[in-house]
C-alpha cells in the first residue's frame, strides 16, 4: 500500500470565496468529491498534523486503500494509530452505504493487513443519519448487523476485494468479537470548528480577512538590522549629496530637522508595508497577493522614477508622491494605506528594482 507524507496543500487556484458568506454548513454539503477532498487533505495538515497526540499522519493512496482514507500514528514504531475515512456523500451517511467500511475494517485487521486501530473515525460531508448514530452508540449491534449483512454488502465480488469474501466460521467468530467501541464520528461543525483556524479554511468557506492590526510605529531610534537595509543606507547617502555634508547616522541627521522629518516618514511606512507583508502572509497562506500589490507599484512609479533629475532627493519624493496616487489593490486585499505604498517604494529598493543613491555594498 502506498501512503503519501502529509504535506504542504498547494494554494488554491480560485480565490472567489474568500468573502463568501454562505452558511459553512451548507458550503460543506454541497461541494463536490474533489473540494471535499481538499478540505480533508488541508485540515489533515493544519490539525491532525499538528496535533501533540501523533507522530505522524499520512494519506493512504485512493483505491485500495484497505479502508483507511488517514492513518495518524501514536507512536513512531507505527503500530499504534487512528483511522479517519472521510466520506463526500449529498445525505447523511446510513447503515446501509456505509455497512462496507466496517467490513473492509474487519477484514483486514482480520487477515492482519494492519493493526485494529485505537479509534476509528467517520468523518463525512453530511454527518452521519440517525439509524448509523444508533449503532454508533450501542456498538454490539454492528456486530449483528455485518454479519447479517455480509454476503449482501460485503462478500460480493468488487465490494471489498475483487474475487469477493466468504464469511467463513473464524472471519465471523472474529467479526462477533470485534470492539466496534473504537467507532465514532467527526461532525460536521467540529470539521468546520478544527478547520476554521487554518489558513486554508477561508478560500473553501469565505467569511473574510480578519482586521488587520494597527501597525506598531517605528522605535525613534534605528535599529541594527534596520542600520544595515539598503534603503536606509541609501536615503542617508541622499540627504548628504542634497546638504553636501556626510550623515552617517540617524544621530547626525537631526541637525537638519526638514531631512530628519522626511527619513521618519520613510521608516514609518517602511514599518507599515511591513505590517502589511505579515498580515498577508498570516491570513493568505503565501505573500504572493502582497508581491503582486508591489508588483503593481514598481510598474505604476517607473515612468516617474526613470526621469531625469538635478537631485536625488527630489527623486525619492517624486516616485514615493507617484506611489501614494496608485489605487493599487488585488482581489484579496482591498484596503492599501499611503503609508504602505510608500513602504513598498523602499522593500523595492531593498530589493535592487529601485536605488535611490548608488552606494558601495561594503559600506
């Protein structure tokens, strides 16, 4: 049997839903095999796999997999785990569709493809009817009702095996001993309640962006990874070409208050696109919709920046009042501050796309 490693869900490529306020009950009902398929892989990583309770989680390999849609291992030796068989289904699950699952459970512990497991866990789009609850909670009776069943449900060709299964006297000695106790379900609104605090859950499910924080202004004083930016460097370079005396430091610059002002309104937006980067990268899975706002101003300032200029300061106020007039936004991020588009002006400088003064990389 091949398993695949839980592993980091790929984005999803629709981002339509992230505002969509469609009851999340209803949204899980009503999505197809393949969403739900998804949701179950997403919420696998985000929760089982993070869970203090195992060692690991792995997705069994579509058909044929013995029963076992996630196997979450107790121990490291893996003897020790949890079944998960989730179900896309348009109706509550009943005794009779689901019948075949206790049956591929018995059988193959039976015939010892795999331990028995320590719980057992249904977990399906619609829940779980009534009449399956019932034997859910009185465990004994799915004993009576497999093996009653059995040659309807289970022992035919294709059901669970190809050439079919008879029930001999020791499969149904062991099916009559079987503890069915493991047994029991995820409902839907704990899928949802798990789900809801991965990054995932919004592009399924919408509800929104969380509001975003208020930005911590800068500390007065510059730090020593900010001493070491590029941008920073730079606009120091800047306001000594424009006074004709050397600033070395943010100490220094405070004897020309019109530059020292001006260098705190860059910090200050420097700090907010900051902000704004981890916003993004805390609600969205990636930064890819913060890259494509910055994308968006270096594209919008580039004529203005281009131009030629007498002084380099003036150039950095002309591309920063560029960026601050761009109605920049993306389908995910709507609400884009001037101080966040002044902010991006020096990550791209960061970045090498735009330099404010030409400065040696040894400095």
């Amino acid at each position: 049997m091949k398993t695949r490693p839980i592993s980091i869900p790929e984005k999803p490529k629709d981002t339509s839903r992230i505002f969509d306020m469609t009851e999340p009950l209803l949204r899980l009902s009503s999505m197809s095999d393949d969403e739900f398929e998804r949701v179950v892989g997403e919420w696998a990583y985000s929760c089982l796999r993070k869970s203090k309770k195992y060692s690991s989680v792995v997705l069994m390999g579509g058909s044929g997999d013995s029963g076992r849609d996630l196997v979450a291992y107790i121990d490291s030796d893996m003897q020790k785990f949890d079944i998960y068989q989730c179900k896309q289904y348009d109706k509550p699950l009943s005794p009779a569709v689901y019948m075949v699952e206790f049956g591929k459970l018995c059988y193959y512990t039976f015939i010892g493809e795999y331990n028995v497991p320590q719980k057992y866990y249904i977990v399906a789009s619609n829940g779980i009817g009534k009449t399956l609850r019932s034997l859910i909670e009185n465990p004994a009776k799915i004993n009576t009702k497999l093996i009653e069943e059995w040659d309807e449900k289970c022992g035919k060709k294709k059901q669970i095996i190809s050439e079919g299964i008879q029930l001999t006297d020791t499969l149904k000695g062991y099916i009559r001993k079987f503890d069915f106790s493991i047994v029991s379900d995820i409902s839907p609104i704990k899928l949802i309640e798990d789900f809801s605090n991965s990054v995932w859950y919004k592009y399924h499910f919408g509800g929104g962006l969380k509001k975003r924080p208020k930005y911590q202004a800068p500390p007065e004083k510059l730090q020593a990874d900010e001493k070491k930016m590029p941008y920073i460097k730079q606009l120091l370079q800047v306001y000594s070409k424009e006074a004709k005396q050397e600033y070395k430091t943010q100490e220094e610059l405070k004897q020309h208050q019109e530059f020292y002002g001006h260098f705190a309104r860059q910090r200050e937006g420097f700090f907010s696109a900051q902000s704004l980067r981890r916003f993004v990268r805390d609600e969205l899975i990636d930064e890819e919709s913060y890259n494509d706002l910055k994308r968006q101003v270096e594209f919008g300032v580039m004529d203005i920046y281009e131009r030629k200029y007498t002084s380099e300061l003036e150039r950095v106020k002309s591309t920063t009042a560029q960026a601050n007039t761009l109605p920049i936004c993306n389908d995910e991020i709507k609400n884009v501050t001037i101080q966040d588009k002044t902010g991006m002006c020096h990550e791209l400088v960061n970045d090498k796309k735009l330099i404010w003064s030409e400065i040696s990389e040894n400095i």
